[in-house]
C-alpha cells in the first residue's frame, strides 16, 4: 500500500514530512527542540486528562481544539472531537473523530473552563 505524504516548513525553515490520515505533531519534540516557542503540559497535567476536557494538538499546519471523549485504542492515546473549523480540512474538520498520543498535546483546557462545549 503506497503512503501519501504531505510537506510543510516549520518555522525554523526545516522541512518536515507527515504522513497524510491521523498523525499529528510531536509537542514534546518541538518543546524540546525550541522550548521558548512550544510551551507543553507537565506529565502530570496529562495523566490527569479526562473526558469532556479539551486539548489542543497541531497537524503541521495549523493548531486546534479536541475534545476528549476517551482513551484511544494505542497505548499512551486518547479519542477525541475535532472543536474547531479547520482553515485546510484535508482528511478532517470539525466534528472528525481522532485518535492521538499524550506527545501531540500542546496545551489543556479542562471542560468547566471552555467557552465552547
């Protein structure tokens, strides 16, 4: 089965290769890599990530909100709720739902502090 792949440059000019479905950004990558630009959440923070709560994750493109609804089918992953109109909807927009990894959470909301719900 032939993969599809996408480009796109980081801001630090390095070209980066996704493949194309439900993959997203390693956060703890980038934080590492440029930890005055990536802010990221404490482990603890993550393991304390429940249902209705809202993360944000990237897709190399752009970044946007997911609302938890449970834990994914991958060890150390969670299912979610796209909660934002994308600006390039490629394989998924608002609504879509998505599988991601604890490494792809930029930022938490917990869901008494979301405007939107």
């Amino acid at each position: 089965m032939k993969k599809n792949y996408y480009r796109y440059k980081c801001k630090d000019s390095s070209l980066r290769f996704i493949e194309m479905g439900f993959k997203f950004v390693d956060a703890q990558k980038m934080h590492k890599n440029h930890p005055r630009k990536f802010e990221i959440p404490s482990k603890e923070a993550i393991k304390d990530i429940k249902k209705g709560d809202f993360v944000k994750i990237c897709n190399g493109k752009e970044r946007f909100w997911v609302k938890v609804i449970g834990p994914g089918e991958k060890k150390y992953s969670f299912s979610g709720v796209i909660k934002n109109e994308l600006i390039d909807p490629e394989k998924y927009n608002y609504g879509t739902k998505i599988e991601f990894r604890h490494r792809n959470i930029y930022q938490i909301t917990k869901k008494d502090k979301m405007e939107f719900a």
